[in-house]
C-alpha cells in the first residue's frame, strides 16, 4: 500500500513540479495567433455579410440557437450594428496582443473572442476552426509565453522560482500540453485510418481528384502536377505515411524520428497552403504540431543550429585569413 | 520552509516533503483527472460507430459537439472527385418587355471573392460551398422521397414535409445571397425573380485525365425561379 502511495505521490509530482512543451507551446501561439488574425482582417471588408446583425446566417436563427445549445456568443448580445463592430474589433486587437504577448489572462480572453465568432456563423466551420476552438480551450492551462514574447523573461523568472516545487499552475500546464499533444495524434491517427481503408487513397490517386476540384485548386501548377502518375502516387501515400506516424513520433524517445516526422507533416500542410489555400487550416495544423516536439528536442536544435553558424564563421574566417595571406607577404615584400 | 533551489527536482519515490501537505499534493492531481475525462470524451466521438457508442455519446454530445468539435476525415474515405457549382438565372424587365440573363457561376463567384487576396483568402469561398452542400443535399432527399413513393409506402408525406421546408430554406439562403450581388449587375431594368441550380460535374478518371473529352455536367437540383429579395446584406461594404 505504501508503495502504491509513494508511486502515486511521485507521479503527482512528476506532472506538477517542471513544466514541460514551454517552447512548442509558445511556437503554437504565435501560428495559432497568426491564423486567428488572418480570420479577422481577411474577412474585415465581408464582417457584415458574414456575421453581421443582416448576414445570410440569420441573426434570429442564431440568437435561438444560442439559447437551445446553451451556447456562449458575445454576438448575440446585441443585434445592433455599433455593438457588432466593436465586438470584431476588439476580438482582431486581442488575437494580435495574444500573439505577441501571450499571457494567459489573454488566452482566457481570446477563447471567448473567438468562440464567439465561430458559433455566429456555423455554415463556415472547417477543420482548422474546430481544431482551433479545442486547442485554444486547451491552452487556457497553459504558460504559453515563456518564449518569444516581450513577457517571456519575467515569465521564465517565475517558472524558475517554483520549479521542484509541486505547484496546481504546473500540473494545470503539463496537463493541458500533453492533452494538446493527444488532440494532435487523435487528428491524424483518425485521418490516416479513414484514408488508409480508402480506394483512392489505397491506389494512389486521391490528390489528383483533389487537385481537379477548382474549390480546392488554389495554384494551377497543383493539377499539373498531379497529373504525373509518379507523383501524385507520392504525394498521395506521403500524407497518409506521415500522418500514420504522427503517434509513434509523439511516444518515441528518438528524436531524429520525431523531427523527421514533424517536419514531414509540416511539409504537408505547406503544400495544402500553397496548392489549396487553406491558409488558417494549414497554420492551425502546424500550430498544434509545434507542440509535439519537446523543449529537448528545441534545445538541441538550437544547439545544432548554433554550433553550424560556428562553423561557416570559422570557415569564413579561415578564407579571409587565406586571402589576407599573400597581400600581406606582397605588402611586406614592398 | 526555504525555497527550492531553481531546477532541482525531488526524487522520485521519496515522502512528501514537510512544507507539502497531502491535500496540496492531491490537489495536483485534480488537473490530469480533468484530462482523463476529456480524453474519454475525444475517444468516444472519434470511436467507430456502434450500439456503445451511441450510447456513451448521448452522454457526451452537449458538450463535445459545441465546444470540442471533432471531425477529422479530411478528405476521406472518399477523396473529392466531382466539382459541384450552384449557377443562378436573373430574370428583369423593363419598357422592352421581360429579359432573362445567361446562367452564370455564383460558386465561382464567391471562391474568385476569397481569393482576391492570394496569401489571406477570406471566408467567401466558404460560404459558396455551404450553398452548394445545401442544394444538393436536396437531390438526395428527393431521391429519399421517390424511394418511399416507389415501394407505395403509405407515410411518406413526412420526408416529403422535410423536402419541402430544406428547399424553402434554400430558396432563403440562396436569394439572400444572391440578390446583392445582382444589384451590383445593374441591370437594365427592374429584378422580378431569380433561379438557381446545382450541377454535378465529375473528374476525369485517372486513367482518361489525358482524353480530350470532358465529363459531361449533370443538373442536379434546380430550385426553380423564387423572389428577388432586395436591400439584403451586401457582399461587402
């Protein structure tokens, strides 16, 4: 019995004394940021067809449906024009100071910004925004701002004070990090296997009938280029492959695996950006990849990284030293 | 109680620490059994669809379908491989008489709207696809209602009521859509009616996508013509 305490207790302090993902979480900040002020000032010139008091999506409708679903919507305050723009503004301005700053009385702020405007208007929900509402719930949790952010030395100064110590801020973080890094495996491991049990995905040809559908064709070169019979056959079993692999990279303890792995789902949301201009989906995917990669892996990056500039400097210098050489002896022999 | 040196962790396995009390270490566990739960939650609405999960939904549906939406086929099992388009007909008339417009692509329309800023397309696409989902899956409730009618069912008068009221909600969507973007026609003449349809139009097989034939378009829902509704909701300001 004591055991099972003595391993319990340790567990409950494994989860609360050091908070784990700080980079990946603050790297998934600012993507997730940047896809959240993208909605906003892309959709600036068509707020009021879209989710103004006169849009297409009925405000009555709405105001009903709120109040069914017990839904939460500062849109459905007021049907009053001045209250609608205030409401839209302020949400642009919150999702770029969550951006930047990212503190979390912030995040709390941005969740009921943007679950606001993603319940007015339910007809336009795609992936990227249901992906985004669950992950910004998550990050409510979390320290998602102790990297690159102007707060993140202070940020990181606090953390370093109560680290050791078993703290209900850092089991909130820890949790709601690895839940994030969970929702992410949900996604492509649901993904992969509806694919994988699929004729075109199993063939070969599934992008091709993508590319052909100009909904989804934002670059011409996209169909063209998945009309070559090899490359469409990669590309289509490339996504399946690494989205198939997202869950054993999220568990592994090899880290070249991970990397390999996260940087090859990345690839894939880059070509559906550029070929389909799904550019919200694309960087609210990535977001939430971000965060699979562990502050280790960050760590040595930065290292790898560091220890490359080194190299090309000395290299650099070394060159300079050699072409210095002979001007030198010239000059002496003058 | 002095403070814990910066980085330096407890080992495992050993007694709480006298300034941790037992509560205080219990409370820390409160958040992870709130992430079990919600993993529990995601599990059940991403499960394959059986008689327990239909059950165990049902538990988790208010919540799960309004703050954790989770639909990750993308794309799959069936890759998209027809293009569906909505087209529209106005219909006016002036001192010449009544005059009809040439069909033309509202779906189309709205995507080139979305993407007249490359890198931030804006939502308008979005809602050209809504339209078009929503025509046709009128087509496939008319097939649902023959269906009935063919095997002389007595009660089919209740798929034929839900027929009846998602077309009139389409005629809505559809003329609150489109009449502002006829008013930017400038039409020679007052707008008495529009009419929209829905035509499906396959992709090329993969084995044909070099044949010089194109796959014929098929209409598949037609709204017919409906009221004009004007002073809606410009497209933008």
């Amino acid at each position: 019995m004591d055991r099972l305490k003595n391993s319990a207790a340790s567990a409950l302090r494994g989860v609360s004394s050091h908070p784990k993902y700080l980079v990946g979480l603050s790297l998934c900040r600012i993507l997730l940021g940047l896809s959240t002020t993208l909605y906003y000032v892309s959709n600036i010139p068509y707020r009021d067809f879209l989710w103004g008091p006169h849009s297409y999506s009925g405000f009555e409708a709405f105001k009903a449906l709120t109040g069914d679903q017990h839904i939460f919507s500062l849109y459905a305050l007021s049907d009053g024009r001045t209250w609608f723009n205030l409401v839209y503004f302020v949400g642009l301005a919150v999702s770029l100071a969550w951006t930047v700053l990212g503190s979390r009385s912030l995040t709390v702020v941005h969740v009921v910004f943007m679950t606001s405007i993603y319940h007015r208007n339910y007809t336009m929900w795609e992936g990227g925004d249901a992906l985004t509402g669950i992950v910004l719930i998550l990050m409510m949790g979390t320290t998602a701002n102790a990297h690159f952010s102007p707060l993140a030395k202070r940020v990181r100064a606090r953390l370093e004070r109560r680290a050791g110590e078993p703290h209900l801020r850092t089991s909130l973080h820890n949790t709601a990090a690895v839940l994030i890094v969970f929702q992410a495996c949900v996604v492509y491991a649901v993904s992969a296997l509806w694919k994988v049990a699929a004729p075109q995905w199993q063939e070969g040809t599934a992008l091709y009938y993508i590319s052909h559908v100009w909904q989804y064709t934002y670059s011409s070169a996209f169909p063209q280029l998945m009309d070559s019979l090899v490359l469409t056959a990669i590309v289509t079993y490339f996504t399946i492959v690494v989205q198939l692999l997202a869950v054993p990279a999220a568990l592994t303890s090899r880290r070249w695996f991970r990397e390999a792995v996260v940087l090859g789902i990345a690839a894939m949301h880059i070509g559906i950006m550029a070929g389909m201009g799904l550019m919200t989906f694309g960087l609210a995917m990535m977001a939430i990849d971000a965060v699979i990669v562990r502050d280790a892996d960050y760590e040595a990056l930065l290292r790898r990284v560091r220890l490359l500039r080194e190299r090309v400097a000395a290299r650099r210098g070394d060159r300079k030293a050699a072409a210095e050489e002979p001007a030198a002896e010239e000059l002496s022999a003058a | 109680m002095t403070a814990p040196r910066a980085g330096t962790a407890p080992r495992a396995g050993t007694a709480p620490r006298a300034g941790t009390s037992r509560w205080r270490l219990l409370s820390m566990g409160l958040p992870p059994l709130l992430g079990l739960a919600l993993v529990v939650m995601t599990l059940i609405v991403n499960a394959p669809v059986s008689p327990a999960r239909t059950q165990a939904y049902k538990a988790v549906a208010p919540v799960a379908d309004t703050y954790f939406r989770q639909s990750w086929m993308l794309l799959a099992p069936y890759s998209v491989d027809y293009n569906g388009e909505v087209f529209y007909q106005v219909e006016y008339e002036n001192a010449t008489g009544t005059h009809t417009t040439e069909p033309a692509s509202l779906s189309r329309k709205m995507a080139g709207t979305a993407r007249e800023i490359r890198l931030a397309p804006n939502r308008m696409g979005a809602v050209g696809l809504y339209l078009g989902v929503e025509l046709g899956s009128l087509h496939e409730k008319q097939a649902a209602v023959d269906d009935a009618r063919k095997k002389a069912l007595s009660d089919f008068s209740g798929p034929q009521n839900e027929l009846a009221a998602l077309s009139e909600a389409a005629k809505t969507d559809t003329a609150t859509v489109l009449s502002p973007l006829v008013d930017e026609l400038h039409l020679d003449g007052r707008v008495t009616r529009l009419r929209a349809y829905y035509t499906y139009t396959p992709v090329k097989r993969f084995d044909d996508r070099h044949s010089p034939e194109d796959p014929t378009s098929e209409v598949f829902t037609d709204l017919g013509w409906f009221d004009y509704r004007p002073g809606a909701q410009p497209w933008t300001d």
